[in-house]
C-alpha cells in the first residue's frame, strides 16, 4: 500500500502522504499543496474534502453503516436513551449507571434559563417562526452566562451540559410563545424528553398524558439525529468555532445552517408532499410514474451520503408502525409512505439511483402523530443535533495545532483596472 500520493506540476513530480482511518478510509493530505506548488484544489460543495480527523462518528454510505463512537446506530436506538448517548457522543464513553444518573441530574438542575429571558420572548412578533427564536435565545445565552477565555474541564462539561439542557427549555418556550400559550417551566421530578413533552404539550387547563410509546419515539428521534459527521451544520459549528467565538454563538451558527430547506427542513416538505397527495387523490403508482417523467426528486428519497437505505429511516419506520397502527392512530400520509417505498424498492429507476428512503421520508410522521406542528419540526432536529455539535466544538478545541478555517478560491472577476470618477462612467447596462 503506497504511502504517498504522487502529483506531477509543470514537469515537477510533488509527494504527499496518505492518511489512514480507523475504517480503512484514505485520504490524501494536501496541507502543503500550495506552498509546495503553489497550486489550491477546487472541490465545489466539499464533497471531496476532509476538514478534519475526527473520533466521534463513522459513516459508510454504501453500505448503510452508521455508528457513534463505534457502536452501531441500531444498538443505541434499541437499547439506549438520548442523555446517554449525548454523553456518549460528548465524553467519548458509555457512562457508568451512577455516571448517567448524575448526568440526568445534572441536566435538570441546569434546565432552567435566566428569567429575564422571558422579556425577549415577549418582544418577540405574534406567529413569529420557532426556529428563529431559538437560534436568536441561544446566541443571547452569552450575556447573561458569559464564557471564560479559559476554561478548565469542568467549566466546559457543565456548560456542555446547560446547553444541552436549556435548548430543550428554549424550543419548548418558543414553540409557547409561537402558538400564544403561557410557558412551562420545566421539572425537577422529569427526565430530559418526558420534562420536554410536558413543557410541550401541558398547560394551566390541560395535563399531558405522557404515553410511553410518544416517549420512546422521541427518544429514538432525538438520537437518531445526535450527529451525523460533517455535515452542512456540523461544518458550520467547527467554522465558526475555529475563530473561538463562544459556544453560544457557535451552536446558533450551526442552528441557522440547519435552519435552510436542503438541510434541516427537509422531513416537512416530506409530510407536504404526502398531504398534497392525499389531498388531490393521486395514487402512489402516478406519483412514482410522474417523478419518472419529470426527473423531480421525490421529498425523503436518496442521500448524498447513502448510497442504500439508511439505516437511520429503518429504525423509524419500525417505530411508525409501532406508533401510527395504535388504535385511532392510522394515518394516511403513512400509509401513502408506505406505498410509495414499495413501489420505489422494485423500480430500476430509483435502484439505479440509489433513491432509497432517508431518515426525513419517516421522521415527521413519527412529529405529526405526537402533535408536532410542522414549524417546530426543525427544532426538534435541533435539540437532537446539539450534543453532535458539542462534541465535535470540544474535540476541535482540544486537538494539536487547530488553526481558524480559511478556505481558498477561485478568482473570476476583472483584472486589474483604474478608478474611474462617476462623472465619467458611462451607464451601467
């Protein structure tokens, strides 16, 4: 196996080394590229770009694998619970039974946000987005939790954790002020997701019936989607980390990348489309036939990481089939799924492809059937991706040598040319 990568420039042969990862992918650094040729790579979109060395997720999108840490996504979401995998993501290890329950007291006692942030919730427009509330509350956290240049280790885990913890609190208090419902504090006889439904869905004049099976699925939702390598909101956070901005505002960072409709938003055009066609009465087979003609992507299908099924819409489906079939539960939006897939997993034209459902085709029928309204669906993701974020912050911050990221470019713009008095300009066409 070679070791190096040979480059020939303008009859000059450049050597530069190849790097190994635990999985046997391979990559080539190119950190000396341009001082040695003065040659930058261009790589629209990243896709063949590595931005870091990282120790928190695997993916190997053709063959559906995913794992935290190690551990298979399909072990987690049976047997563990989002806060253990938060530490797990965030820590690097499975927490010990004491080191988890301290961890869940932890998170309760730092639930609570400064009360006067309720002002700013107030001053908020009346039907004003979720999202933009919790990215804008969030990067308000620095003011009143101001954040040491310096931290030691356990300034940085119990901040960690309050993030953790009061981005729940937040999204369940914008969603409150989204919809014109007094807030819910959150409680200290709760664990992180029953405590978040509760602040969801209770109020003054109705109690929540927290429905283990409703818990369970938001459970498996949030950690299904606690990280996913590098993706649009993950690179955003080692961005803008990488100025050593606070972690406050990095996390916002990474909520408005997440925000945009081809990253977090992608699970209710998903619900949209299935309502659309049960409400102009086509039938799954014409919606697969049209998609065909017109070469237009159906919402949920394909990845631009899976090449196969990914492994995270597997487990969902499952758990829509646990919720959705209970009694009174029945959905035809996910009956219009379910269609659609079998007809899309027999059709050459998607299998050629690789037009296989993702995690979003599933995701928001699991959010619809609890109750979710659609604009909360992306601070769901949120609350969900906030360890990921945390976890790559941390490993960023402490590893050899981190520089501030500077991208290169391309310049195509005019060459060099004279000031010219605006007296003297002729008319822009």
């Amino acid at each position: 196996m070679d070791t190096t990568a040979k480059l020939t420039l303008d009859g000059k042969t450049h050597e530069f080394p190849v790097v190994a990862g635990a999985e046997g992918e391979r990559a080539i650094d190119i950190s000396r590229l341009r001082s040695d040729t003065g040659y930058i790579t261009l790589d629209n979109g990243l896709s063949n770009t590595g931005i870091c060395e990282s120790n928190i997720t695997f993916i190997d999108g053709d063959k559906g694998i995913l794992r935290y840490r190690g551990i298979p996504i399909e072990d987690l979401a049976e047997k563990s619970s989002f806060v253990e995998t938060a530490y797990l993501l965030v820590h690097g290890a499975l927490p010990t039974q004491q080191q988890l329950e301290q961890y869940y007291k932890l998170l309760n006692a730092s639930s609570l946000i400064h009360e006067d942030m309720l002002h700013f919730f107030i001053a908020f427009p009346k039907g004003a987005h979720p999202m933009g509330i919790l990215s804008t509350m969030v990067s308000s956290l620095s003011t009143f939790y101001p954040v040491p240049d310096e931290m030691n280790e356990e300034q940085e885990s119990r901040i960690i954790a309050g993030l953790i913890s009061q981005i729940r609190t937040i999204s369940a208090f914008s969603y409150k002020k989204s919809v014109g419902e007094p807030i819910v504090y959150p409680s200290i006889n709760l664990k992180f997701v029953p405590n978040f439904l509760n602040m969801m869905f209770s109020s003054p004049v109705r109690n929540f019936d927290l429905d283990s099976d409703v818990v369970r699925a938001m459970e498996v939702f949030f950690l299904l989607h606690a990280d996913h390598e590098q993706n649009c909101s993950t690179a955003t956070v080692r961005m803008v980390g990488s100025s050593l901005a606070n972690i406050y505002s990095v996390i916002s960072a990474g909520m408005n990348a997440l925000w945009g409709k081809r990253h977090g938003r992608a699970n209710q055009d998903v619900i949209l489309m299935l309502e659309n066609i049960s409400r102009t009465g086509q039938s799954p087979n014409d919606v697969i036939e049209n998609a065909k003609k017109t070469n237009v992507r159906l919402s949920g299908f394909g990845h631009r990481i899976y090449k196969t099924f990914d492994p995270r819409a597997k487990i969902l489906k499952e758990m829509c089939h646990k919720l959705l079939l209970k009694k009174g539960k029945m959905d035809r939006c996910f009956e219009t799924a379910l269609a659609l897939e079998e007809l899309a997993s027999r059709d050459d034209y998607f299998l050629s492809r690789n037009l296989y459902p993702n995690v979003d085709f599933y995701s928001g029928l699991i959010l619809r059937a609890i109750g979710f309204p659609l604009d909360m669906f992306t601070v769901l993701f949120a609350i969900g991706r906030t360890p990921g974020w945390l976890a790559h912050w941390r490993e960023m911050c402490h590893s050899d040598g981190f520089k501030i990221a500077r991208p290169r470019q391309l310049y195509h713009g005019p060459s060099h040319r004279h000031y010219i008095p605006a007296k003297q300009r002729a008319p822009i066409a």
